[in-house]
C-alpha cells in the first residue's frame, strides 16, 4: 500500500501525520517506509533526529541519479535507511531537491518515483509518502507513484475554500496519470471541540459528502515534544490521547483499506 500525505497548504501537519501513521504501522509489525519529498525535510528530521547530520545519500541523490546516465547505478535500496525504530525506514529528503526541480521537469521524470517504489514494492508493506506544500513536480510524482491520497485540514476558512482546488487537482492527476489513485479522507487535524467554528467547518464538509476520517486530531503541545525529541507519539506517550488518536485513525484506514 502507498499512501500520500497531501495538502498545498503549509503548516496543516503532512509531516506529523505521515510520520506517526508509519510509526505505529512499523509498531504493529508492518514493513514501513517513509518517503520523504520536501526539500525542509521535516519528516527526515522527526524520524531521524541527529542521524540527519550523517546522511551519505538522500532523494536528492536519486533524483540526480535519474537525470545522470552511469554504467553502475546506485540500487534503489541503498536510498533507503533504517530508523532507530524496529521496522521503520525511510527515504531522507535534502535541501537540494529544490534545485533540481526545472531540471526534472524539462527531462519528465515524472514516473521515476513511482518506478522506484515498485521496485521496493517486495521490501515493505507500506510506504507513506511525505509531500512538499505545492502542487509541483515532487507532488505529482507522489500522487501518480501512490494507491491512495490522505488530506490533512486545520479546521479553518481558508482550508475549507482551498479544499475544492486540491480535489480537483487530485482528481485531474487521477484521471491523466494514475487510474488506481483513491482519496482516503480528510485527516481533520489540530481539532478543538469547544471552539464553535473548527465544528462548523467540519460539519459543513461532512454535509457536502466529503469523506471527513474519524477520529479528529486533537491539539496538543506534546506534538511539540514529540517533534524536539525526535519521537513519533507512540514512542514518545503511548497512552496519550493524540496516540490512542493516531492508532485509531491508522486502524480505521487498516480495515477500510487494508494496509
């Protein structure tokens, strides 16, 4: 199964959400690979933390491999690297990957990604694939490379309008490039139940049909704890409510869609 964190909007929490879903799908047993495709790097860092600094070779080296012909190519796997969580990997992000944007996109090494993660296809159970907040070349690469899409929201306006755009974009890389891509849901997140209008909103998506997951994120300054000590929540506080969010959130996408 690979799922795409997805959302044009910063700071909605693609990298905390793909972080601790892949946490707790390696926690259960599940061969997992974090794909990380925004230059910041943040899911590099969450899973990684000092390790970052000692990285040998990222997916800015395999995007550059890809425009570079060499007789002896690095294997996909040797972009892969272990977590210090049991059954974790991921495919680090570098700084640099911003540079080769223009180059990848005159070249159209549009479908290089998704190449790649069928070859890894055999290595892991699930793959969650972490997206910079554009809709660019890496962007598109993760939604033809993956099965299914997950929609971070933050509960505001602007959200909600720039909501319509993303499906529509979704919906037209769908039907040009990847026939099998499905919207999971929208992961409402940083959800304050005692605040009148993030429950409009919601409630007002929810009336249109769109498919709003259950259970809501909660906000939480242990998410900033987590993030400092570079520990997904169920490492970190596996009874904390965010976590037991977090696990019930992955488990509801476990039964709907298998993986």
């Amino acid at each position: 199964m690979r799922r795409v964190v997805f959302n044009q909007k910063g700071g909605v929490g693609k990298s905390t959400i793909t972080c601790n879903l892949a946490a707790i799908s390696a926690q259960q047993g599940k061969r997992t690979l974090v794909v990380d495709l925004d230059p910041q790097g943040n899911s590099t860092q969450y899973l990684l933390g000092a390790g970052t600094d000692a990285l040998e070779v990222t997916l800015a080296d395999f995007f550059d491999q890809t425009l570079n012909f060499k007789l002896n190519p690095r294997d996909t796997s040797e972009f892969v690297v272990a977590t210090p969580f049991e059954g974790l990997h991921v495919m680090p992000s570098h700084p640099l990957l911003e540079e080769l944007v223009s180059k990848l996109e005159s070249r159209y090494k549009i479908y290089k990604l998704r190449d790649a993660l069928e070859e890894l296809g055999e290595d892991f159970d699930c793959i969650y694939i972490d997206t910079p907040p554009a809709l660019n070349f890496f962007t598109r690469s993760a939604l033809i490379a993956a099965d299914s899409c997950l929609i971070p929201f933050d509960c505001d306006e602007f959200s909600r309008k720039a909501l319509y755009s993303l499906l529509e974009n979704v919906q037209e890389i769908k039907s040009d490039h990847n026939r099998k891509l499905a919207v999971e849901g929208i992961v409402v997140n940083q959800f304050q139940p005692r605040a009148t209008l993030p429950q409009k909103v919601v409630q007002e998506l929810i009336d249109e049909g769109l498919p709003v997951l259950q259970p809501y994120l909660s906000a939480s300054v242990k998410i900033k704890e987590s993030h400092e000590q570079a520990k997904p929540m169920i490492h970190l506080d596996p009874k904390h409510k965010l976590s037991q969010e977090f696990v019930a959130l992955h488990d509801t996408l476990a039964r709907t869609y298998g993986a």
